[in-house]
C-alpha cells in the first residue's frame, strides 16, 4: 500500500515513519509542500498517488495561535482542506489528526466522539473547523483526536520536567487540568492500525488512564529516580495567552470500536524514559 505522510518531520510524524513498515511510505515537512499550496498540495498527491494520507502537518504552538489567527486557520484549517479536496481527486483516503482542544473542558466524564465541539482557543477553533470542512469535503476521511502528546523528536512535557527537575529542588505544575497523556509510538502504531483497518468517523486515540499535569509530573520525577518535589499549583497561577479546556479526558469507545487496543500512560511513560537513555 502506498502512503504520503504530511508532517513527516514532527514529532508524530518521525514516530509514524519509524514504526510503518512493509508498505510504501512517503514523508513529507514543509520545505517539500507548504499545504497552504492548494496547487502544490494537489501536484504531489497526484505524483505519489497515496491509498492513505496521513495529515499530521499543523501549525501546533497553542499560545502562539492566539496572536496569529490567520497563519492558525491558514494551516490547520484551510491546508487540512486542500489535502483533503487532494485526496478526493486522486481516490486517497484521509487520516487527519485533530485535538481534545475542540472540546470546552466543562464535562466531568469522558468526552465521546459524538459531544458537542465548543473550542476555547484558536488553535482548537482552527481545529473544530476543519473537522467540519473535511467531513463536508470527505465524509468517509478519519478524524483521529489525540491529546497531550509526548515523545522523541520534538518538544514534549517529560523532556521539560527531566530538564527542570534537575536544576531545581522543587517545581510547580497545574493540578486543575486533566487529560490522556499519549506516546508518539503508540500512537503512530494506533494510525497504522487504523490505515489498514480501513477506518473512517472520529475516533479518540490516546493513552488508556488519565491524570492531571501535576500527577503526570509526579510521575516523571518517580519513574526517572529524581527527587525534586512537585507542588500542586492553578491554572489561574500559571496564566498562558491560550485558555486549556480543565478536563479533556477522550473516551476510548471509539477506539476499541476499531478493535485496537493502547497501553496505559504509565506504561507509556516508562518506555520513553528507556527509549531515550539507551
Ligand atoms: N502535540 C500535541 O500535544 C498534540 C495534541 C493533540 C493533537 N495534536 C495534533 O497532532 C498532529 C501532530 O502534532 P505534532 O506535535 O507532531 O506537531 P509538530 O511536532 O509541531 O509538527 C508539525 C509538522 O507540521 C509541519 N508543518 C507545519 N506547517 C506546515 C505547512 N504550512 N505545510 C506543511 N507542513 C507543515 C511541520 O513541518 P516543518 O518541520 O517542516 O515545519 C512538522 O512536520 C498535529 O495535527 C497536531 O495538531 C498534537
């Protein structure tokens, strides 16, 4: 099976072109086509001829979203709908990683594929709004919604607090916000599972267990040996430009659904700590 994977250089992208393989996989960043390019977008789709495109290229810098709305929407509205309009002409089938930010963070119980969208920020306006256009565009496509992902090869939560923990006694992180951390690995792995399952629909793809940042942390320090102490602090004391929704836990229904099963965050969590100190 042929595969075009735009946003090959991000941090899911390099995890999805390391675990995929026994089919063709082309990967795709930016300096090989901006998907702003409607054109460009449609000329590669056309050269590569895809089964699948994976659609994980986004403008991913949630607080800088908020103080530049039109490359937001440019990127991850409007590109989403270039490559899906692509995929349409060239008979591919669409995989489009979408966030728990379309969601407003007021439920108490896990969010299901089918709850109402009311994003907070831009970047899950930015994000809310393309689901739509792709299931106008493609009402076949996949939407997966993904949650906060960690791992090797870019910016990620347990790389900060390793970092931090090592030249403070002590650090502060939210408690008040709660989620589904989710490995890369797995993640890429849950992707190509769904690819070749032929899936289709929203479906909710994360770790299985959630927890607050502050718990994640706690978590981190204990599973690396450290000894820094974690203090529980509020979002209100950790003021950022982009408001978090305060509970973005994704049901895993949808998931199991597809019959494919993810391992726990803390499981998760002690293999990227091995994988990145061989
Ligand atoms: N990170 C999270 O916690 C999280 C949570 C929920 C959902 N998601 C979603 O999951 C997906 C993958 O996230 P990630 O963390 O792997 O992102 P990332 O590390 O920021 O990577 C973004 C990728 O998109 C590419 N890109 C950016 N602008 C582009 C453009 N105009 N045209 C073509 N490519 C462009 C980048 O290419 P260059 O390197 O060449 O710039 C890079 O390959 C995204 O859709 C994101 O919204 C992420």
């Amino acid at each position: 099976m042929k595969v075009q994977v735009l946003g090959a250089s991000g941090l899911l992208g390099k995890a999805v072109m390391r675990e995929w393989s026994g089919d063709d996989v082309v990967g795709l960043s930016s300096p090989d086509v901006d998907i702003r390019d409607r054109e460009a977008v449609r000329e590669i789709a056309e050269r590569v001829r895809p089964k699948w495109i994976v659609l994980a290229a986004a403008y991913t810098d949630v607080d800088g979203c908020e103080s530049h709305p039109d490359l937001t929407f440019g990127v991850n509205r409007d590109g989403a709908v270039n490559v899906a309009e692509a995929a349409k002409q060239v008979g591919a089938k669409l995989l489009f990683l979408s966030s728990d930010y379309v969601f407003d963070g007021k439920k108490t119980s896990p969010y299901e594929t089918g709850d109402a969208r009311n994003p907070q920020s831009v970047y899950g306006r930015s994000k809310a709004e393309a689901e739509v256009r792709l299931l106008e565009v493609l009402p076949e496509c996949c939407i997966v919604r993904t949650s906060w992902l960690f791992g090797a090869g870019g910016k990620c939560f347990p790389d900060t607090i390793l970092k931090l923990a090592a030249t403070r006694p002590a650090l502060d992180v939210v408690s008040d916000q709660r989620g589904c951390p989710t490995y890369s690995v797995d993640l890429a792995r849950a992707i190509i599972q769904l690819c070749r399952k032929g899936a289709s629909g929203i479906v909710h793809v994360n770790n299985a267990g959630n927890c607050s940042w502050f718990e994640f942390a706690r978590e981190i320090i204990k599973a690396a040996g450290l000894t820094a102490e974690v203090r529980p602090v509020s979002t209100e004391q950790m003021a950022r430009p982009a408001p978090r929704p305060a509970y973005s836990v994704l049901s895993p229904a949808s998931l199991q659904r597809w019959a494919v099963p993810m391992p726990s965050w803390p499981d998760a969590l002690q293999r990227y700590l091995r994988e990145r100190q061989p």
